[in-house]
C-alpha cells in the first residue's frame, strides 16, 4: 500500500510538472506572427462557471479587463470586425475532486448567429464568430489543469490556428479572487511572444 501511495504521489507531481510552464513554447513562426500582428477580438466562452461560491460575471469580466489591458500594453487593438488574433479563454473554476482534470482540448461550437453571448464578453466578440468551425493548433499542447486555473489561447483568425496556448502552473486563490486573477493572468503575459 505504501508503494502505491507513492506511486500516485510521484504520478500526480509529474502531471502537476507537465501543466507547469506559462506558454507552449510557440513556434518561431508562430511568435513571428503575433508580433506581426497589432489587433484581436474574442471568441465567446461557453465556460460558465457552476460554483454556487464563485460570481460566474465577476469573475469573467475581471479575465477579460487583465487581458485587455496586456494586450493594450503589448500593442493591439481591439478590432471585432477583421482582428489579426482571436483570444478564446478557458475559464476552469468548478470543482474538481480529483484535483487533476483531463486536458484542454480546443473546440469551438458557435455555428450560428446570434448565439448567446455572456455581457463581459460582448463588447470584445469577433463579429463574425460564427464563422469559425473548426480550430487548430499543431504546437498547441494539450495542457493537464487543477480547479481555479485559466488557459489562454490566441488564435490566428485567418487559418484558424492556435498561435500560442498559456497558462500558469499556480492555482487561483479565493480569498482576493479579483488581485488572484489578475496576478494569474500578469504570469502568464510575462512569457508572451
């Protein structure tokens, strides 16, 4: 029993290291690329938080006002009708009882017009979201989490690839959950291309 207790341990420490790390290393041209580009729009979330504990509209605003100002602060623009980069955040703040989930895998289901769209979100959306069917992302890892994390992608609008997928290996805390976020999404910019 002691050897598979310990087992488990070293197997859930190598999960935890595999999730570590802000980025996925962008290919070269791919960090060619988002320093190419100056403008981004969203793609709407469909992650909803189901926490009875954790405000859903909070805590997606508060994601969406971090990121917009690093993406102000590295230069873009926000341009919903032809943006360079679309921006799709996972959002994963439900409870996890296994403390490990399975991996962040990109797919994108809004297929139609007027779609609901969350009002954080609204603002910032790619007008013509609709349009994207399928997202791909040959140097994107799929990206182990633990409860209260964030991954980021940013999406080249024109092929539809995934250009640089993020995250952070820390664990968003609940007692300053806005300054938590903020702090959160602050390492991950600090490794963007």
């Amino acid at each position: 029993m002691k050897n598979l207790n310990s087992y488990f341990l070293i197997l859930l420490a190598t999960l935890t290291l595999a999730a570590c790390g802000s980025g996925s290393g962008p290919s070269k041209d791919n960090a060619k690329k988002l320093k190419a580009y100056d403008s981004y729009a969203y793609l709407p979330n469909k992650d909803t938080i189901k926490s009875r504990k954790l405000d859903n509209e909070e805590i997606q605003e508060n994601i969406i006002e971090t990121i917009n100002m690093h993406m102000q602060e590295e230069g873009y623009v926000l341009d919903i009708g032809q943006p360079d980069v679309l921006i799709y955040v996972h959002s994963m703040f439900d409870e996890d009882i296994a403390g490990i989930s399975n991996p962040v895998y990109t797919s994108y289901s809004y297929y139609r017009p007027g779609h609901f769209i969350g009002s954080y979100y609204e603002p910032y959306t790619y007008e013509n979201y609709y349009t994207i069917q399928r997202i791909t992302g040959s140097d994107a890892k799929q990206i182990p989490y633990v409860e209260r994390s964030i991954v980021i992608d940013f999406i080249d609008r024109r092929t539809n690839e995934i250009l640089w997928r993020a995250t952070s290996p820390e664990e968003i805390g609940t007692r300053r959950m806005e300054s938590d976020i903020q702090e959160y999404i602050d390492e991950i910019f600090k490794d963007f291309p």
